[in-house]
C-alpha cells in the first residue's frame, strides 16, 4: 500500500493564473508559500520559508478565480506528482506541484462562506455540528472536491501548438 496525500497551510504568493481549455476546462496555478520558525543556538528566531506550486482544476479552479488573491491564507490538501518537460534550449527540467483536491479559505473575519460542492449547496455534517458559534476561527470558503471523474488534467487535452497539458513548464 502506498499514500500521495499532502496538507499545507499557507499564504499565495502571487494571483492566481487561470486558463480555460477545451470544453471551458479551467485550471489555476499559484505558488503557495509555507514558514517554519524556530530559534537556534545563539538564540536567533529563524524563519524558513518553502514555495509549492499548486494546481487547481475544473470547478476548484473557478472557484479560486472567484474568492483567492495573493497574500490569502489557504488550507490545500491534494497530491504530489512530478513531471518533466523539454525547454526552448532542449534542456530536461522537473517540476514538483500539488494537485490539490480540497481547498479551504482560511479568513480572519467572522463572516465565512462556504463551497461544498454539492449542487443543492448542502453543507458538510462537520460543518453543521460546528458551526461558527464556537470561540475558535474555522475555515472559511471551503471546496472539498471528491469526484474522481472530474478530478486532474483533462485527458489527453492538448494546448492547441501539438503539446500535452502535462508537459507545459506551469
């Protein structure tokens, strides 16, 4: 057995880039940027910061389109996959991205919206149990995305120059 699940908190270090493709198939691309702080020996606070590159799909996408911005915080929960691509000089390069099938606004405010992904914009059990009348700041726009059928890149989609949309550097 074997598992490809990632979480991660943190904040969008650029707008989302959307494109739409074939049969108004949206995808979004950002970084996202992650921090750990910690003190060392001599009693320095250091911060480390790692970039992901995440990747949004379909109905995801759209919504990101609609309610992120760069400096939002996120909560993403998706999969890690690598891939190459040949670049203008003939060289290999890899990217890492996490292909993120959930997706929570995390907002400072107490007034939250939320994206379930039901048709009948029903709400998650979890959501109504907790509710927001609690003291703790739950997330805020949500979009969980389980359909596996509507789930990563369209197959076989081409960009429309010859190339496969796994094999574009973004």
């Amino acid at each position: 057995m074997s598992i490809n699940k990632v979480i991660l908190v943190g904040n969008i270090g650029k707008d989302p880039v959307i494109r739409y493709f074939d049969k108004g198939v949206a995808k979004a691309t950002f970084p996202l940027a992650t921090s750990e702080t910690y003190t060392n020996q001599q009693g320095e606070t250091i911060t480390s910061t790692e970039w992901h590159n995440i990747v949004l799909w379909r109905a995801l996408a759209e919504v990101a389109e609609k309610t992120v911005k760069k400096g939002t915080q996120l909560y993403i929960v998706g999969k890690i996959k690598t891939r190459s691509y040949v670049d203008k000089d003939g060289n290999n390069k890899y990217i890492t991205e996490i292909l993120a099938d959930t997706m929570l606004v995390l907002e400072k405010k107490q007034a939250q919206t939320s994206y379930s992904g039901k048709p009948d914009g029903s709400r998650d059990d979890h959501q109504e149990k907790n509710g927001s009348s609690s003291g703790v700041n739950e997330p805020g726009a949500a979009y969980n995305h389980q359909d596996e059928s509507i789930s990563g890149p369209p197959p076989g989609n081409a960009t429309g120059n010859g190339q496969n949309e796994d094999d574009l550097p973004f």
